[in-house]
C-alpha cells in the first residue's frame, strides 16, 4: 500500500511516540529518564499534529471538520501540557493568553460547520471541542489565580495534559489499525484515558486534603 510522505511520517512517529509515551508515566516524576523520553514524546506528537495539519489540507477533505477538530485540540493540549512545567514559577505569559485566543478562534468556524458522518463519530467529534474549551477556560482561569498557584499543580496539571495527548494519539491509531471495530476502537481509548485523567485528579486531590489536615494544628 503507498502512502504520501505526510501519512508516512505520521503514522511512523505516532507508532514511535505511542511507544515512547508509556514510559514517563511509570518513571519516576522529574527523573532522568522521565525527562529524556518525554522530551522525545513530545517531539513525536509534535511531528504528528503538523503531518496531520498537512494531510488534512491535501488529502482529507471527506473528513476535514472531524479531523480538524481532534488536531486543533490535541495541539493545543500539547502545547498546554508542555509549557504547564515552565509556568510554574512565574504564572501564565502573553504568549499563553495569545495561543489560547488562537486555539479559541481557530474552534469556532469548526464548530458551526457540521461535521459529516466520516471515520470519526459525530458525538466524538463534537466533545473533542468541549474538552478543548473545557482546557481553555482552565488556561485561561490561571491569570487570576496564578499568585496561589503551587508547583506541584503545574506538575499535576502537566501529567493530566500529557495523558490526554497520548490517549488522543492512541485513539486516533487504534481507529485506523483496527477500522472494522469502529467506533469503539476510537471510543474505548478516549474513555479509558478520561477514566485514567479523572482518577489522576482525584487521587491527587486526596493527597491535597490529607496534607491539609496534618497541618492543622
């Protein structure tokens, strides 16, 4: 079967970061090995956001609003997850008000244009925009709060992203591996990476309240 050089390198570096991405989430948090293959996690989904900009514009136009509204999203995860670590000490900067505006923009058009039954369920397609907006409004939220922000929610805030990034990417493979079990081969990626998220975030908030309550007096 030929593929065009985009397809080619976005099914390779998607493979390679599927593969990659497993291992920051059990590595130890901020170790060597967590930062070196994060790194080049995020290179590889890099890779694969741009190739499937680019597919999408030259050879997918059945599919252009369903795919175009998962890119634009898991781009701006990314993005959001990659700069939640630099954050951390100095708060939100106009370059994030900036992409965050951007990303906000770019969602409308794709919201009021219907999206056809395609490869990608209508219902999915539509949630992939308000967990965009979901991420948005928290983004954006950060500026009036960024003064009790704490270090270690910008480290919690990164995980959940990147999690999200990877299970957008597993999802969006799995789809096109496993084709005859649509929509579930899409579907069950995206709500086990919901389910893994949620309970990140609940067991996080757990460990908030027990550390609260051992510093009352």
């Amino acid at each position: 079967m030929h593929y065009s050089p985009e397809i080619s390198l976005h099914i390779v570096a998607g493979a390679l970061g599927l593969s990659l991405g497993v291992m920051p989430m059990f590595a130890r948090k901020g170790g060597r090995i967590h930062k070196l293959i994060g790194r080049l996690f995020v290179i590889c989904a890099s890779v694969v956001m741009l190739s499937a900009i680019i597919a999408i514009i030259c050879n997918d136009k059945s599919n252009f609003t369903s795919l175009s509204r998962i890119t634009l999203t898991s781009s701006y995860v990314l993005w959001s997850a990659f700069r939640a670590l630099k954050l951390k000490a100095t708060g939100p900067q106009r370059l994030d008000v900036l992409a965050s505006l951007c990303a906000f923009m770019l969602s409308l058009p794709l919201y009021f244009q219907s999206a056809a039954h395609s490869s990608v369920p209508v219902a999915l397609s539509n949630f992939t925009l308000y967990w965009l907006w979901t991420v948005l409004a928290y983004d954006i939220s950060r500026h009036w709060w960024k003064s009790s922000r704490s270090p270690k929610l910008a480290q919690i805030e990164h995980g959940i992203k990147m999690i999200a990034v990877y299970f957008a990417m597993l999802s969006a493979g799995a789809g096109n591996v496993l084709s005859s079990f649509r929509p579930w081969s899409i579907v069950l990626p995206n709500a086990i990476g919901m389910i893994t998220m949620t309970g990140i975030a609940l067991y996080y908030a757990h460990l908030h309240r027990q550390e609260a309550r051992q510093q009352d007096p």
